[in-house]
C-alpha cells in the first residue's frame, strides 16, 4: 500500500477480498511533490492455497480515502470516496464499480461530489442510500441510488 487511509473486507461466492484505498495526502508522492492526485488502490483476493491475500485487481483512484462494499441479490458494487477537490473535475468524481466475474470490477457510474472523508451505505427497505462525509467543507451529501 502506499498513503492507505481505509480497507474494506467483503466477500462474492465464497471468496474473501479486500480493497485499500490510497490516499496522496499520506503517500510518497505527495513528500515527493509530485503535482498528481492519481493514486492505485487494489484490491486483494484471498488465495487459500498460499494462505495469504494476493493481488487481484489494480483501480486507478484520485487520492482515495474510503471505499464500501454494497451487495443485492447476486450483485455486487464497490463505491469508492475520491477526496481531492483540485485539478480537473475528474478529481471529484466518486466511482461504482461492479463486479462482472472475469472482467473483474468495472466501471459503472460516476458522480460529483464534494471532497470526501467518508462513505457510509445504508438501506431503507428497497431504498438505498449514500451518505458523503465532506471533508473540506460544512454540508454532507445524501445520494439515492436508483438503477434505471
């Protein structure tokens, strides 16, 4: 890992895996000075003949603070908090992503945020709902999800 702020333990089919959210703000590239904000977060998947997590997955982040784990019926999503606020409007973009078996997890929806500290997930029946932490500012955002 490099400047991790957050893991996230989650399994799909039997399988165990965890994802680290990279953060610039506490990885070398920021003590470097390196004017990026792009960071790789991975995600881990157990394998149990080594008895140890190894490397399943590589996801381009924008200073990654938190990701949350969300599952319904054989559906499985990663949403991860992309906190820095400068640069382009890509850096503000919180990411889904879905796991599609053997293309892994793939992008499915991007959304604009205000920088953010924290995701939490939550579910009002068969509402289901966002809640941003805004790290840089005085008002949290409140998302429903609605698949059309």
């Amino acid at each position: 890992t490099n400047g991790a702020t957050d893991w996230e333990y989650f399994t799909i089919n039997k399988e165990h895996f965890l994802v680290v959210a990279n953060a610039y703000n506490y990885g070398s590239q920021n003590f470097k000075n390196i004017e990026s904000y792009r960071t790789n977060s991975t995600i881990f998947k157990l394998d149990r003949t080594k008895r140890a997590f190894t490397k399943y997955q590589v996801i381009s982040t924008n200073s990654a603070i938190d990701w949350e784990h969300l599952s319904f019926g054989n559906d499985h999503f990663l949403m991860v908090s992309n906190a820095q606020n400068g640069g382009s409007d890509e850096h503000h973009k919180c990411m889904m992503y879905r796991w599609q078996g053997l293309d892994r997890f793939v992008p499915v929806h991007s959304m604009f945020t205000q920088p953010n500290a924290d995701i939490e997930i939550f579910r009002d029946q068969a509402d289901i709902f966002f809640l941003f932490a805004n790290i840089k500012g005085s008002t949290g955002e409140v998302a429903k999800l609605k698949f059309l």
